[in-house]
C-alpha cells in the first residue's frame, strides 16, 4: 500500500425505521440474537493466542486448514491472485470476527490468502478440539451459523456487484450496503474490492459529490443521503 494513501470511513447522515426503509429492515432480522465479541472471545477461552506483525500471512491459498482462527486484533485482507499475479481483494476483516471457518468445516484447502495489513492476532482452536466441542457447545454452533450467514450475504452483494454493475454503480451499492463498523479502509483497498482502479474509484466518488450525496473529505466519505444512492442500481 502506498505511504500516501488515503483512509477512509464512514458516517451515515441518516436514520431508518421500519416504516421507512422496509428493505433494509428485515435484512437484519435473523433467528438468533447477535453474539456479542466479550461471548466470541468466551467461546474461543481455550484457544491459542498467535501474534503477527503487519504484512505477515495467517495463511496461503492451498494451504490446508488445521485450526478455527478468530481474529482478536489488527486488520486481516482476503485476497487471491488473478491470472496476472494481481491480487484481488475478497474483503477484509477487523476484530472480532471468525475466518474462514467454511474451509476447516468442509475439510478442504483455504480457497484464498489470509494476510495481515497492521500488526495483529488471532485465538486459535485446533480441529480436533473444535470436532468434540461443537458436539455440545451450543453458543459455538450458534456462531458459526451467524459468521457463515454474514459471509453469504456479503457474497451475494459483492455477486451481484461485480456481474451487473459499472463503476458508478459498483461504488453506490458498496457505500450504502457497507456498515458503518466496518474496517476503516484505504481508497486503493476498496477499489481493489470492488474491481476498479483507483482512478475509477475517485472519479465515481466525484460523480456522487457533485450530486450532493456524499462528501469526501479529509480522509472520510460522508454520506449525506443514503436514499439516493439506491437510483444508481
């Protein structure tokens, strides 16, 4: 990443009910009550702590899966290489949040690479430990089932942004379906996200600023009016 890139985050210049935004809503209607990270944390107790400097990988793509890891501290990118030696970054995850827990379930290789982008750490279970506690530990299956769901949405977004979108398009939907707790991200970050060249990326947040509906500014996308970002896909 370049020294001079800037950072980015985001502030929501609105609120919404049920009455006004039905859509958005139910989206976060789910079965069981959200695991909170003080429960996560509890759940991983038994754990290993590992620590990794900045740059370091949690994992290689092909790697094969021997451990549960939840992330604890620092910012973790997702990423694969595209048939140029590009990386094309899958997401990136900030504590607390448990990664790439499909793999180790479904016994097969990570499908991406895990790298560190700031000094951080994750709790890691063993399998053979993981396979005898989610026999019985019920708030351990309850997050699976919670991380595994997140995953699913975000995949479905991202699906449907990189398959029939354009770059305005592609930056409208991410702005208005990113969460404001979300990682704080660099420009060149989301862009690499949502398949764009940086310069793309600028030039779509200056359509967007020229119409009032965001305002980038000293390192912060400020969206001023979440409602218009929708006519845009």
């Amino acid at each position: 990443m370049r020294s001079n890139d800037r950072f980015v985050r985001f502030r929501i210049v609105k609120t919404y009910t049920k009455e006004s935004n039905d859509d958005e809503y139910y989206m976060g209607l789910m079965i069981f009550d959200e695991i909170s990270k003080e429960e996560m944390l509890s759940i991983f107790s038994g754990g290993r702590k590992r620590t990794h400097k900045k740059d370091e990988f949690l994992f290689h793509q092909g790697d094969e899966t021997d451990c549960l890891h939840l992330l604890i501290e620092g910012k973790l990118q997702i990423f694969k290489y595209d048939s140029s030696s590009n990386e094309i970054t899958l997401n990136f995850f900030s504590p607390v949040s448990m990664i790439a827990e499909l793999a180790l379930i479904n016994g097969i290789p990570f499908p991406a690479s895990g790298r560190f982008v700031t000094d951080g750490a994750v709790l890691s279970l063993p399998f053979k430990e993981l396979r005898e506690k989610i026999k019985t530990d019920i708030p351990l299956n309850h997050l699976l089932i919670q991380s595994l769901f997140n995953k699913i949405q975000a995949l479905n977004l991202s699906i449907n942004r990189g398959m029939t979108m354009d770059s305005l398009q592609r930056v409208a939907h991410f702005l208005y379906y990113l969460p404001e707790n979300h990682a704080t991200l660099a420009h060149s970050q989301i862009a690499s996200m949502l398949a764009l060249r940086p310069e793309t990326f600028s030039r779509a947040l200056k359509q967007l600023k020229d119409q009032g509906i965001i305002n980038p500014e000293r390192g912060l996308i400020e969206v001023i009016n979440k409602e218009e970002l929708k006519k845009f896909f």
